[in-house]
C-alpha cells in the first residue's frame, strides 16, 4: 500500500495531436515535468484530461503507456469513473496494474436526481466487481458538472461497509463548509480540493492538500503553499496563497482546459497544446493574447516547458 495520500496533485491535461488522437509520448514528458515543477502526484484522465471524451480503451492505453515508461505508480491517480459499471471497473483495474497510488472516481452522471442509496449502490457494486484488496479510491465529488453529488451520509456508509478503500475525496465544489464536513464526519478521510483558492483554507481544517487543473502552470506555487503550511510558517503560505488564487482567477475569466493548453503552447516549442478534442475548442488570438497580458500584469512566469 502506497503512502497515506496527501500534497499537491496535478489534473492533468491531455496532449492530442492533429488527428485528435492522445498523444501518449507527450502526456509522458508532460507528467515528468509536472513531478520536477513540485507534484506529489498525478491525476491523469480527469476533468481536465478531457477523460470523458475518450474512450475506454484510450484510456487504458494511456494508462499502460504510464507504466511502460517508468512512471512511479505511487505518483498516479487515473480517473476511471463512468456510467456504466463494466467500464470503470475494466479502467479501474487497469490503474491497479499499473500499481496506481489511487483512482479517481465520479459516480455514474448521465441519470441525475438519483437516490442516495443508488448512489452507494454505484459505488458499492463497482467495488465488489474489482475485488482487488489494494484498491484504493478518491470519490470525485463535482455536483455542477457531474450533476449527481455525492453526500456525506454516503461517504459515510461507504467507509463503514468498506474501510481504507475508501481513501478520500475531492471536493471540486468549491465549498469548503461541505469539506470541513467531511473531516468532521470521518476526520481520518483524505480530503483535496479541486479549487486552488481553497487549499490553505482546506489545510487549516486538516484537509489533505488540492487536486486542481491549474498546477499544470502553477505546481511551485501550490507545492510552496502545502510546504510552508506544514513548515508553520503561515506567513508564507498565506502570501503564496493569495498569489495562486490572483493567478488561478486570471486563468478562470477563461474556459479552464483551454486556456491552460493555450499557456503551455505559449510557453513552448511544441504545438501539441494547441488541440483539443471536441466538442471543447480552443480559444482564438484575441482571447489568447488578453489571458497572456494578464499573466504579466500578475508577473507570471512560467519554467521551461518540456
């Protein structure tokens, strides 16, 4: 068993080639350099790695292709939440090949206003299919995108029926009263947030740390924000985070996803970052150049891009 999960954890995009294929080489470099900018880990095929507009087997070749290159199992976390169960259970047991430190994992969203009890049952049945004692899984709570929320009283039950495996969440919210529930409620849970501008305030409360699409621009920046707190210099990590948060609303006035791909392609050589797979698009010249105005305006500098 991998670590007790905490720190600072890349929603990592990604990279498509002109034929709109995913570009497994590239997503390799990618996450290399994600870990030297100061990620403790790696959540690949998220939200914000387009997962849902690939397919099942795209993803387990992403997965495999991870793994073939040396990539520290203990650093990823692949996104393997889908509607239907045999999907993430065949994704979920690809992770757990690849000796995944844990898996992210929606509940099934296309059907909404489901009960609390499918909910459970979702999870549940997934869990039992797997029937893999290393398993370990980050219940992805996102109720605006996802439309089905996952509620405390489940997250309850789910870790008396089923323990450790239930390692954590992420909280992409953006409500830290529904965090600080859940350290209340179960104070040994793993709690991330998908909102930057929320992790020292998580961490106060015992969060475990963030899980956000904008550390892959900003991971020294949030890496700074987790080591200074737990350094006790609160100084420091209250004038990092105030950086962070300026930094990820500039980026936010824009579609996330294609405003981060628009950032690396400005800060590299490699015309990689440029696709996206619809139905996302990337945005024009006009939109490109104001996010890059307000990026120096923020004095933004981004290290060398692979």
């Amino acid at each position: 068993m991998h670590d007790r999960l905490r720190g600072v954890c890349a929603a990592v995009l990604t990279p498509f080639d002109e034929a709109l294929a995913p570009d497994a080489a590239a997503l390799i470099r990618h996450c290399r350099w994600l870990l030297a900018q100061g990620c403790d880990r790696l959540a690949v095929l998220g939200t914000t790695g387009e997962a849902n507009s690939l397919s099942v087997d795209e993803r387990i070749g992403l997965i495999e292709a991870l793994a073939l290159a040396g990539l520290p199992g203990s650093t990823l976390v692949p996104g393997t939440g889908c509607c239907a169960i045999p999907d993430t259970v065949r994704l979920t047991r690809s992770a757990l090949a690849a000796d995944a430190a844990a898996v992210l994992m929606l509940p099934p969203f296309y059907y909404k206003a489901v009960s609390d009890d499918g909910v459970f049952a979702a999870y549940a049945e997934t869990i039992e299919r797997v029937g893999d004692a290393r398993l370990r899984i980050l219940l992805y709570h996102f109720p605006q995108l996802s439309g089905v929320p996952i509620p405390v009283a489940v997250i309850e039950r789910l870790r008396a029926r089923y323990g450790a495996v239930i390692a954590g969440v992420k909280d992409s919210s953006g409500d830290l009263a529904n965090m600080l529930s859940l350290l209340s409620a179960i104070p040994d849970l793993a709690v991330f947030s998908g909102a930057d501008e929320l992790l020292l305030p998580l961490l106060e409360g015992g969060g475990a740390g963030c899980i956000t699409g904008l550390c892959n621009i900003a991971a020294p920046l949030a890496a700074e924000v987790f080591a200074a707190w737990h350094a006790g210099d609160g100084e420091r990590a209250a004038k990092t985070q105030a950086r962070l948060s300026a930094l990820r609303q500039a980026v936010l006035a824009y579609p996330l996803i294609a405003a981060l791909k628009a950032i690396l392609a400005d800060h590299s050589d490699s015309p990689i970052w440029q696709t996206l797979r619809p139905p996302l698009v990337a945005i024009d010249a006009a939109r490109r150049g104001a996010l890059a105005s307000a990026l120096d305006r923020l004095g933004y500098c981004l290290p060398a891009v692979h």
